[in-house]
C-alpha cells in the first residue's frame, strides 16, 4: 500500500430529515423508512495523517458533550477504516483526530457524518482510489444514514435510508438548530413508536408532497409538508420538546420539527435574517438553550485541506 506523506482534512455535514416516514417493524427488526435527507451547515471534520500505527483522537465544541463519544477502538470511524482496508486487503493505519460540532445523540448523524469522513480520508490518505459505488456500499454496511453524509444535498433514502437518491431541490433553506443537553436513544424512540402505532402500515407513507415543495423554492410551502413520524414518540418520552417546538413557532419560526429521532429540534425561517431573529428570541429565555444558525442544503463529505 502506497500512503499520501501529506495529511489531509475532510468536512462532513449534519443532516435532517424533512421528511420521515417510518413503517411497521419487519420480522429482522427494523423499519422500512422513506426519508427525505438535508444536509446542513453544521459539520464535524476529519483530520488524517499517515502514521505506521493507528490512533484516533477527539475535540470538540463546549455544547457538544463529546464525554460520550466512544474511542479506544470503538468509535464508528475505528469501524470505517477496518471496511475500507479488508475490502482492499490493506492495513490498517493513520493518525486520525475528529474536531465535532454536530451535536451527539441529537437525531443530526454526527457518528455517521465522521464514519463518511473517514472513508473519504483514508481513501485518499492509503492512495486507493475506491469507485463512488464502492465507497457508498461500504458506508450502508456501517450505518443507514452514513451514504447520504457522502452524497449531501438534498435526497431521498429509501430501504432503511441507506438506499439514497438526489432530488431537485430549488431553495436556500434556513434553520434554527435548537439542541438539548440530554440525548434521545434511538433505539428507544423506535420502540415506542411501535408502541404507539401497533397497526402501523408497512409501506411508509410518501413524501410527494415534500417533494414538490422542494422543487418550487417556497418556503410556506415547505413548513406546510415537513413530516416526521417519528415526533409523536419522541415528545411523549420528552414532553420539554413539544414545549420547544410551540416556543419556536411562537417566536415567528415558519414550522418547527424534531430532527429524526431527537431530541434537537429545527426551526424553518424565511431568510438569514429571519432565523438569526428567531434564533435571538429563543436565547432570550432565563435558561437559554444551544441555539445554531444554519443553512442548506451543502455538500456531502469533502476535502477540504491538502497537504
């Protein structure tokens, strides 16, 4: 294996989901899902330089509480570069340093964000020049929502989200990410939603609605279609975040929504503008939460420093 000398950095992005449609529980246990991915300007990069061994270190923001993120070999990019190097029969090897911003436990895909980070790095780092179909076969194999973190924009996941298409998308959309000190489990919040809809249907329900408020640009349109089946689970586990969402709306936000499984609730606006004034209103409160301002959709996984 021939390894790049030089290091290199990759940025990869937050997404949420516009659109989540959750049908019943299979006999494996999961759930087929028809989603509408959104890749937003909140990112967590990849540092990667060649090194005879590997290590993986993390930073990040002082609102991330990245306490909780796994490493000593168990971290989700430990898992990437394992894949990425038996599908070429490589070893595996780098000096690897995660710099978060996406929130952790916060239904934003900030494990699977890194997981596509490393893919892209260490492809380059160890020279392997892996196809794209390649690289998005190995990124379903470590998680639904990894794929979508490599293609970003805007896109529809199917099968259990891994499956994952671009769609026109006509607008510059803005968001108000308000997050919680307190993760939601996902696998908990599923449960519940079986428990909540016994008699669920199998097939998902369809995002043409979304859809084709995507490819007009509006975004009164867009607030009227975002969907999430997900939401009625998670605020009866947390109710504080049907609070949020009313706060939000309350506050002059076009719509607010849970961000997949929770528990960081998001907040369409109309403009930058408009969200940095919603955004100032909610830090307002006496006990104010992380409150970040982004826009989308932005690209997936990408370099963004060589050498």
């Amino acid at each position: 294996m021939r390894t790049t000398t030089a290091g290199l950095t990759v940025r990869a992005p937050a997404k949420i989901n516009l659109h989540l449609g959750v049908g019943a529980v299979r006999e494996d246990g999961m759930h087929p899902l028809l989603t509408v991915y959104h890749a937003v300007g909140l990112y967590d990069d990849l540092s990667a330089v060649a090194s005879p061994d590997w290590s993986l270190g993390l930073a990040g923001e002082d609102y991330i509480g990245s306490a909780g993120v796994p490493l000593g070999g168990e971290n989700i990019v430990d898992r990437a570069a394992e894949l990425l190097a038996a599908h070429h029969g490589v070893a595996v090897t780098g000096d690897l340093h995660i710099t978060k911003a996406i929130p952790v436990a916060g239904g934003m895909a900030g494990g699977s964000a890194d997981a596509a980070a490393a893919l892209v790095a260490l492809d380059r780092l160890w020279d392997l020049e892996t196809s794209d179909d390649d690289l998005l076969a190995l990124a379903a194999r470590l998680g639904s929502d990894v794929p979508f973190a490599l293609v970003g924009g805007t896109a529809l996941g199917t099968g259990r989200g891994e499956i994952v298409t671009p769609v026109a998308d006509h607008g510059t959309w803005w968001w108000v990410v308000v997050l919680s000190p307190d993760g939601l489990s996902t696998p908990a919040v599923y449960r519940h939603f079986d428990e909540l809809f016994p008699d669920a249907p199998a097939t998902p329900p369809p995002a043409d609605e979304l859809l084709a408020a995507l490819d007009s640009g509006d975004p009164y349109r867009l607030a009227a279609a975002m969907h999430n089946d997900l939401q009625a689970p998670a605020f009866d586990l947390r109710p504080d975040l049907e609070l949020r969402i009313a706060q939000g709306e309350s506050e002059g936000a076009l719509r607010g929504l849970v961000s997949g499984s929770g528990p960081t609730c998001v907040f369409l606006c109309e403009s930058g503008d408009h969200a940095r004034a919603v955004a100032g209103a909610l830090l307002a409160d006496r006990e104010p939460p992380v409150v970040l301002v982004a826009n989308g959709p932005v690209a997936g996984a990408h370099v963004v420093t060589h050498g």
